[in-house]
C-alpha cells in the first residue's frame, strides 16, 4: 500500500523486452532507498512494482505482460521521468489516502488551463469507470493522490499547485497525454458489498440504487 504523496522524481534507465515482458531499471533520484531490500514494493508512476536488484540509488523490476496493457510503462522510453513512491509502514504519515498501486485504466488529458497559481487539468476516462469518481472524492494520477474538483460525464478534472507541479511528472503532460488511474479503493469494495446485498435478478441496478438509497449513500426526493 502507498499514500499518493510523491517522494522523488526517478528516470527510467533501462528499457528490456524480455520475452513478452519487460524488465525496468529506475534511477531514483532523492528517493531514500535505506530501508528497501530486495523483494519490497516501490510504486513506479502509481504502478506497484517489485525491487528484483537493487543499485546504490536506483532498483530494477520486471513488470508482466497484464500491467504493460493495463498502465503506461510500457510506453516509457530511457529517460523519461516518473514518480516514486516507497511502501507505507504503520508509522508512515497518511498524507494522502490508501492507494493500492493496482491501476483500473488510464485517464487522458483533454484539457489545461490557468487558475491562479494553479492549473486545473481535465481527464477523460473509460465509461465504465467514471461512477467511481465523486465530488471531493479521491483519485490517483501517476501515483499521485489528488482531490476530484468537477465531474461531467466521464470527464473531471483536478487542480495541481505549484509544488506539485514542480515535484511530480505533472509538469510534462500535454493535451493527449495518457496517465496511470487508480479509483478509490474504498468505491470499489462498497460497489461488491452492495451489489452482493442486491443480489443477481434482472433488476440488480434498481435494487442497488434502493440499497444505497436506505444507507443514506443517496438522498431521495
């Protein structure tokens, strides 16, 4: 598990096919490797990705055939940058929310623009993710834990301070880009808790909507 908050930018610097899959070696740049062993977790642009060597400050990783069409590593040449996360511990602040490293799809950039100091990105997702995204929800971008301003249809959008801007692989999108979407975990279990509770008729979507009616997820005129 991960927080969502960024430790260190890292630079792919190793790119292998390897019968199918590919092996990745990562520079890690400020990211504080002291505690890492070989076999730990560190989460490569929102990817959970497994330490199989490890360098003085950079890890290497083979990443399977499912997460190469799952998320954007496969995408990334030698040098592109990417965020770095380590695993969380029990006394690790949780700055942002629980975060798996299991990505659910990728969002694209469809539009940038200024406010104020910020810049509010709008994401276009798959349809069949986007009632998984709420107002004031959380979603992580590239590892990244963000807060959901605006929803419209399968598009939302989220604004990046300065800092994170500065600090994060935020700073090289362009309209187009395509990066890693994690949806809250918790939007995901309550999903199969209540569709477990609405159980398997033909009409499961009306049943679900009265469940969350009466758990108060829902307010009824």
């Amino acid at each position: 598990m991960f927080t969502g908050i960024i430790q260190a930018l890292g630079t792919i610097d190793m790119h292998e096919p390897r019968g199918g899959d590919v092996r990745l070696g990562v520079g890690c740049g400020d990211l504080d490797l002291g505690g890492i062993r070989i076999g730990d977790s560190i989460a490569v642009n929102g990817v959970c990705l497994t330490a199989v060597e490890l360098g003085a400050q950079s890890f290497v990783a083979d990443v399977s055939q499912e997460t190469l069409q799952c998320t954007s590593l496969g995408q990334l040449a030698r040098g592109s940058q990417v965020n770095l996360e380590s695993a969380l511990t029990l006394n690790t602040a949780l700055g942002g929310h629980l975060v798996s490293g299991h990505i659910d799809g990728l969002a694209t950039l469809v539009e940038m623009e200024a406010d104020a100091r910020s810049v509010r990105y709008r994401f276009e997702v798959d349809p069949a993710l986007q009632h998984y995204i709420a107002v004031k929800g959380s979603v992580t971008l590239d590892g990244t834990s963000l807060t959901v301003n605006g929803i419209e249809d399968n598009r939302f959008d989220v604004n990046i301070v300065p800092h994170t801007q500065q600090k994060t692989v935020f700073q090289s999108y362009q309209v187009g880009s395509k990066v890693n979407l994690e949806v809250d975990v918790i939007a995901r279990y309550l999903e199969r808790l209540l569709q477990g509770r609405a159980g398997n008729s033909a009409n499961k979507d009306e049943q679900l909507a009265q469940t969350l009616i009466k758990s108060g997820f829902i307010h009824h005129e």
